[in-house]
C-alpha cells in the first residue's frame, strides 16, 4: 500500500508542502458547512412532513445526497485529499448505485406470483399478457 | 494533510511516529489515509446492502412502510439528526485544534463530541423502549396494533437492523474517540503529526453519513 498511493506523483508532493507552508487553515469553513447542514435537515423535516407524494424520495435522497456531498468534502477532507483516496471512495459509490440499480430494477419489474404475498404494487401492469386471470397463483 | 517531513516539523514528531519501512511521514500518512478509505468503502458496501433491502420492501409495500414510518417519533429522529451533525462538527474542529497546536481545544471538542454521541444513544434508547412498549418489532415479535397490513413487520426489520447497526458503529466511533482523547491529553499529536486523530475523526463522520441517509428514509416517508 505504501506503494500505491504515493508512486510517481512528484505533483502530489509539492502540493503539500505548499500547503504546509500556507498553514492557512482556518475553522469558519466547518462552521460554514454546519450552518449548511442544519438548513438541509430544516428542509428534509418540513418537505418530509408534507408528504408531497411522487417526487417527496426524490427530493429527499437529493438533501441527503447534498448533505453528504458536504461531510466528505470539508469534513472529511476529500477536497485536499489524494486522487487515489477520492477513486477509493468513488468506487464505492459506483457499486452501491450499481446493486440498488439492478435490485430495484429486478423488482419493479416482477409479476404477480413474484412479489410476496400482500404487496400492492406492481401486480396487473406487471402481470404477463398471455395470462388468463385464474391461471394466476394467488 | 498539512504534515511534510520538513526539519521545523520533524523537531516536534514524538518518537515511534514513522514506521521504518516509509520513506517519510508524508507517504506514511498518505498510506494510512488511503487505508482508512478502504476500510470506509467496505462499512459502505456494509450499509449499502441493508439500504438495498430497504429499498426492495419499500417499492413492494409503500403503504405499510409509510403508515409505520409516521408511527415513529420524529421529534427524537430530528434531535438526533441534529446532534450527530454537531458531533460531526466537533470532531472535525478537534482535528483543527489539533493541527493548530491547540491540545487542550482538541480535547475539549472530543469531549462534547463523546457527549454528543452519548445523547444520541440516550435518545435511541428511549425510542427503542417505546417501541418494545408498543410491541412495534421485527418479524413474528410484531404485535403493534395500530398497523395491521402486510408489510409493516418487514418495516420494523429493517428499521432494528439499520440503527441498530448505525448504533453499533456509534458505540465502536465513541471507543475510538475516547482512545484518541486519552492520546490527545498525553499530547501525541500537533502540527506535526495528526493522521491519527484525522482516521478516527473520518470514521465518525461516517457514521453521520450513514445517519444522514437514514434520517428521511426511517422517519420522513
């Protein structure tokens, strides 16, 4: 590992020492992204509470995303971090989106006799055309 | 990552920091960034699995996942949301104490932190008792009586298992927070050298991550 991260990129190295020479950290970025994060939570509690039906997922999982856009970032570091950190984390990512992808889209698209007994969703759209009503396991 | 092993740093670098086998502290802490990173990717993968879960029974049962998720305290849920961003905000404040040469700050941001932490649980605790008060639990155990459809065990499933994995990794950030108070106090770490701290600190915003999807998924629907 000790290899991987650091191999090849003289770049990386000055950049760092650039930053040590500034030692211009400062804490009002965390306080900033704080104020940030406490308006998105207002946001996500008084959109949420309306249940705005269709888009209220959609919105919400965009806050939630936006939130944690700002927790990785600055909290975490990833703005200042190596590109072989951020393609860790990215990855990660990648597959996360790719198992709810295919697992959502395996659902959504099941039939009747698939989907447990008493779910109300995705039963006669779903329902394969050549079936006659009572050929239909309940 | 402010930490080169320039001479004005490397006077004040406690011994033992740098293994034998890195060439300088910059690629050590640059190993052990990229580490910590794929040890978060995994607990990402980890959550993600149970989120998959979720999303399955939420699209086969809208109505019962909606029915119960607004039998859910959401004054308490909200609480919480705001306590771990603020713990998440402490620690990150910690690191920049600490990076500033500032222990004593540090500490005390690790200290409201493990506080923080400590309120999240308490909270958790006692939306937990109403819900064994109210037999609002997994599987055969389900007897709540003010949901009675298909579906609404399989919410109270998921539900146990997502914050009480969440919890269990706040109790595993408060062990590491604490470990890193007492080597704060002992005063390991400074301009010079912070991975440490930083590791832990990336941890604990994980588990705000994590808490972050949960909050409207569990408590908004």
């Amino acid at each position: 590992m000790s290899e991987s991260g650091p191999s090849g990129r003289p770049t990386r190295a000055l950049h760092l020492e650039d930053q040590h020479g500034a030692h211009a950290h400062s804490a009002i970025p965390y306080f900033l992204v704080w104020v940030a994060l406490l308006f998105f939570t207002a946001l996500t509690y008084l959109t949420g509470k309306q249940h705005l039906g269709t888009w209220a997922l959609a919105l919400a999982l965009t806050i939630a995303c936006t939130k944690s856009l700002l927790v990785a970032l600055i909290f975490m570091h990833l703005k200042d971090s190596s590109g072989t950190t951020r393609l860790v984390f990215a990855t990660s990512l990648v597959f996360v989106a790719l198992l709810l992808l295919f697992t959502v889209a395996d659902v959504a698209t099941r039939f009747r006799p698939a989907t447990p007994a008493g779910a109300p969703f995705g039963t006669e759209r779903s329902q394969p055309e050549g079936l006659l009503e009572h050929e239909v396991p309940e | 990552m402010s930490h080169e092993a320039s001479a004005g740093a490397g006077a004040r670098l406690p011994p033992g920091i740098l293994a034998h086998h890195f060439s300088s502290l910059s690629r050590q802490n640059e190993a052990m960034q990229l580490g910590m990173w794929l040890f978060l990717a995994t607990e990402i993968l980890l959550f993600a699995g149970l989120f998959t879960g979720y999303s399955v029974y939420r699209f086969q049962f809208p109505e019962a996942f909606a029915a119960c998720s607004r039998h859910l305290e959401l004054s308490l849920g909200t609480v919480n949301t705001l306590v771990l961003i603020t713990s998440s905000l402490t620690v990150a404040l910690s690191i920049h104490y600490a990076r500033s040469d500032r222990p004593r700050a540090a500490a005390v941001c690790l200290v409201l932190t493990l506080l923080f932490a400590l309120t999240f649980l308490g909270i958790k605790f006692v939306e937990y008792s109403a819900h064994f008060h109210e037999k609002s639990l997994p599987g055969k155990y389900y007897a709540f009586e003010e949901v009675k459809i298909p579906g609404a065990a399989m919410f109270f499933s998921l539900y146990f298992l997502m914050t009480g994995l969440h919890g269990l990794h706040v109790v595993a950030g408060m062990s590491v927070l604490s470990w890193l108070l007492w080597r704060t106090l002992q005063g390991r770490y400074s301009s010079a050298y912070y991975t440490g701290l930083e590791l832990g600190g990336l941890y604990w915003h994980l588990v705000d991550l994590v808490w972050i999807f949960l909050y409207p998924l569990l408590y908004l629907i």
